[in-house]
C-alpha cells in the first residue's frame, strides 16, 4: 500500500492565527492532505520511523542534562481520540523517553497551591518527550464553563499560562499544543458506540452526557482560550479529528516538525572510539 504526503506546510496550515475561529473550522476535513483513509494509514506506519529516530536523537542528546525537551498538549472534548494519538503516535517512540501525563480532577493538595503548580511538577525534562492528556487549560476551560472561577480569576490565568509558557519555550522546551476537533454528531455517535460494544463499555463516562450539554459554552471557552494564548512562542493547532486516522498522521507531522526545528544530533562520544574498538577486539 502507497501513501500520500502532505500537500503543505501543515504546521502553518493548523496553526491558530490573527482571526481564526473554531466555527469555521470543519471537524470531518484533512487539511493539506488529499488521500483517503488507507493512504494516511499507511503515511502513520511510514513516519513512525521518522518520528522515532528524532525521538531517540533527543533522548540520547539528553543524557547530558543539557538537551531541549519537547512538551504535546493535548485538549479536545471527550471521545476526541487523545488515547487514540498516545497509542498510535507516540506509542511508536522508545517509551523511556516519554513522559506521560494524563490530569484529572485536581487533589486537596494540588487545590492547596495555584493551578499551575501540579502542572509545573509534571514538565518533561531534558532530552524527554512530554505529553499532556488535558493540562492547564482545563482551569480555563470547565472552570470557565461551569462558573467555577469568576471571569477576574479566568483573566488572571490566561496571563498567568502566557507568561507560564514563554518561560517554558526560553528555557529549551519546544510547546506542540493541539486541540482535536470533532463535531457534535460525531461525539454522540463515539459515545453510542462505546454503548453497544463490551469491549469498549468500560471507556464510557456517564459524566461525559453531562459536560455534553454544555457543547455550546465549550466551543465559545475554546474561541477564547485561542485568543488568549495561541502565541508566536506558544501557538496552538485546531486539528480536524472526525477521522481519526487524519488526527493521528496530522499529530504525527506536528511531532516530527518540532524535533526538526530542535534539530537534536547524536552525542559525540566522551571516549576515543577506536581505543575502544581495539579493547572491544582484543577481549
């Protein structure tokens, strides 16, 4: 099976600029790319490769504690697929490098301390590749939703993530933040599904109806998430996630752009390879 390479620099294709709005982005498209299902299937396989040997470039430059790190945010409505990229897409990188975080309600102690302090704790260290399923912006997004901050305390900590994030990208870490974006339609269909197969009951949430009927405030928490914070350091990208296969190869191409842009190369040796080869010879 052949495949299809993006038609254009997709990174500028997704990415949240002056203007944008998340009404009209349709969730069922695949931007910068014109094959079908079996095509970007095969793209996946074909750019794991890629992606993992930058991966592991990054990692083993990281053995010096000096090396950039590389964060994915990961945000979107229930049933989006952000299990469905960590499975799929960073699954396919050397896992020693990887440090995953999946947030859920905060604890008594994490409510002790500011929002952003549990997130802080949870940042990829040198030479690591971070993922975030959910991070800070929920304190933006369901508290906002949900009054469960007054509107002066949701300003405070849209300045307080920009100056959070630019922090971040001047001290080496490269920010790929993504929100997967499907339809209303789609979500019901996702949770219908979830229903009727047994194997798949155990991911459905009954609380995921509930947030569901606040659809509309979400889409209008998100518009205002990315005027507040989509940055030149920090930009956020509206990935159409209604076909997942488009959502994972389009995450993918994400990842492998910005271990580019780090450029990460193998560690030069810190001893004399050849003496090395003649003790290894002679043993």
């Amino acid at each position: 099976m052949g495949s299809t390479a993006f038609d254009g620099e997709l990174e500028q294709v997704l990415r949240v600029g002056s203007g944008f709005r998340l009404a009209d982005v349709d969730p069922g498209s695949t931007p910068a790319y014109s094959g079908g299902k079996a095509d970007g299937e095969a793209l996946l396989d074909e750019q794991d490769a890629v992606l993992a040997e930058h991966q592991e470039r990054l990692y083993a430059a990281g053995r010096d504690g000096e090396a950039p790190s590389v964060l994915l945010i990961l945000q979107a409505m229930d049933t989006a697929g952000k299990g469905g990229i960590v499975s799929h897409v960073v699954g396919g990188v050397d896992v020693q490098g990887v440090r995953l975080k999946a947030f859920k309600a905060p604890t008594p102690e994490e409510k002790a301390h500011d929002f952003l302090w549990r997130v802080e704790r949870e940042l990829p260290e040198p030479g690591m590749l971070g993922v975030f399923d959910r991070s800070h912006y929920e304190d933006v997004l369901i508290h906002r939703v949900h009054g469960w901050a007054d509107p002066a305390e949701i300003e405070r900590r849209y300045h307080a993530i920009r100056d959070f994030e630019e922090r971040l990208v001047a001290g080496g870490t490269e920010l790929v933040k993504v929100m997967l974006h499907i339809s209303k339609d789609e979500q019901k269909d996702r949770l219908l599904a979830r229903l009727d197969d047994p194997v798949k009951r155990w991911k459905y949430n009954p609380g995921d109806v509930d947030e569901r009927l606040h659809w509309d405030a979400y889409m209008d928490a998100y518009q205002r998430v990315f005027e507040e914070t989509s940055t030149a350091a920090a930009p956020w990208h509206v990935v159409p996630a209604n076909r997942k296969w488009y959502a994972r190869i389009a995450v993918q191409e994400l990842l492998i752009g910005a271990l580019k842009r780090i450029g990460p190369d193998w560690p030069t040796p810190a001893y004399d390879v050849e003496h090395e080869r003649a003790r290894v010879a002679a043993s």
